[in-house]
C-alpha cells in the first residue's frame, strides 16, 4: 500500500500499518499508543502463541507436568486443567516452548527437536500474518475501529522474500496496510545484543541459516557433539549472527515495499496525531 502523497494516506476514511523492525526499536511501545488513541492493535506474536501454538504450547506444559506423580495423577483424572496465559504483553509461554538447542541438562533441547519446533512456528508465522486482513476488517464490522496496527516480530523477515511482490505474505501485507519499517541505529544494534547475552530469549532462524551457524558454533567452540553445545552460549552468539544477518533484509522490504522510520524520532511520538504526521513525513521523503 504506497501512497501517491502523504495527503491521501493523512485523509484516508481507515488506515492500516504493518510495523517491522528488530526488537527494541519501539513497535509494541508504539501499537500500546496507538491501542489508547483508538486504534485497533494486532499482534501476530500474540496471535501465534493462541491459534497456530497455543496447543503446541499446552502440550508441552502437560508433558512436563507428567514427570511429576502427583500431578500426572491429577491430569489422568481430569482434576487440574493446564493453560497457557499468553499475554500481549507476557510471551514467555511461546519462548518457552520454543526453547534453544544444546546439551538437555543445561536447559537445551535436542537439534531435531528444536527444528520441529522452529518449522511449527515458521507455518504459524506465516498463518498469523495473511490473518492481518481478516482482522483489519475485523477491527471495523465488529468493533468500529477505522484505524489498525499490526505489530510484527522480529521474525517477520525470516519467513519472506523481501525482493519478491509475490511472496505470499508481502502481497497480503502489501495489499493491505501500509509496511513501515522502524529503523534502529548501530548503536540500538550493540545494545540490543549486550541485553540479550545478559537475558537470553528463543529466536526464530530460516532452517539454511540455523544450520550453517550450528556447524559455525560447534566448530569455533571445538564441540563435537550437538548434545555438548551450551544453549546460553550458542542463544547469544546465534542472535548476534541473526540480527545483522536480518539487517538489510528489513531494508529490502522496506525499500521495496513500504516506508522508513528512524526509531529516534518514533521515540518522540506521543499521540495518535503525531505519528499519522510522522508516516506522511516518511511518505513525502520516499516520494522524493
């Protein structure tokens, strides 16, 4: 959805966004803003973790649960019920379960495992993203919402080829919303980085690249074995080699498809009003 000007996008009867970007740069501060300046906030994480996981993830609750007598014994009788309480805002139950490979007795999972893991949420992705019409229409017949926002993780990038207008996410998303890129610095890269080796969290890798860098890892860190690889270790050094991997292709998509904005003056957005200006500043500099 290009613009021939920032006047139709600013004037536009409904408006609808798809935010994208590496974390940290401020896509759910911004679609929480917009939630409270009456704008109708999807997020395909959320969406994930409920409708394409959410069983995936309860499962995985119950298989842990069983280890435990006392509570195997309450499940086979149907007296506790396990659920996932998934948040907008608490994602720890999909990071969860999506885990990170290594050695079992260090919290790791099995490489075979993690990949049958990986592949269930690439579909999910996938699903929740081509959902973004649907609920956009949702938004309008159900609720009234004429403006809507759809917030995207990271992994976005990971499950679309972003030189490719026939790529079945980038038509749906292209077709229906505007695709803004929110733009971090090297600097919000470093920091990025530092945090996660402090507070490491399961990422999304394209199946090629999850390979290439296991080998990488094993063969720096002189580990034979998949089952000796430290999860910790191999979570952060993996995201690093993840994120500037994923770099230029949010670029890509949005120079071929969408609009920038620097997450500097995103952080200075208070209201619904300031960020409509701000995406037809972006409309204006892409037309030039």
């Amino acid at each position: 959805m290009l613009f021939s000007s920032a006047d139709e996008f600013v004037k536009a009867p409904r408006r609808a966004i798809t935010v994208f970007g590496m974390a940290g740069v401020g896509k759910t501060r911004l679609s929480n803003m917009l939630r409270d300046n009456s704008w109708f906030h999807y997020s395909a994480d959320y969406r994930i973790g409920t409708r394409y996981m959410g069983e995936f993830i309860v499962d995985n609750f119950k298989h842990e649960a069983m280890k435990v007598p006392f509570l195997a014994q309450l499940l086979r009788s149907d007296s506790i019920y396990i659920s996932s309480n998934i948040t907008f805002d608490n994602l720890d139950p999909l990071s969860t379960y999506l885990g990170t490979p290594g050695d079992e007795t260090r919290g790791g999972l099995p490489l075979a495992e993690y990949q049958r893991r990986q592949e269930q949420h690439r579909v999910a992705e996938i699903a929740a993203l081509q959902d973004v019409p649907y609920f956009f229409d949702r938004a309008k017949a159900l609720y009234g919402y004429n403006d809507f926002i759809a917030d995207t993780g990271g992994s976005l990038i990971e499950v679309i080829d972003p030189t490719n207008a026939e790529d079945p996410v980038v038509k749906t998303l292209a077709a229906h919303t505007a695709l803004i890129y929110i733009r971090g610095t090297d600097k919000d890269a470093i920091e990025l980085v530092k945090r996660f080796k402090k507070s490491p969290k399961p990422m999304y890798y394209r199946p090629e690249f999850l390979v290439e860098k296991w080998a990488e890892y094993k063969l720096i860190n002189g580990v034979m074995d998949d089952c000796d690889v430290d999860p910790a270790g191999f979570g952060a050094w993996g995201f690093e080699a993840l994120l500037h991997d994923r770099l230029p292709r949010y670029q890509a998509l949005a120079d071929n498809f969408g609009y920038v904005i620097e997450a500097s003056d995103l952080a200075t957005v208070r209201d619904g009003d300031e960020f409509i200006d701000l995406v037809a500043a972006a409309i204006e500099k892409r037309m030039r």
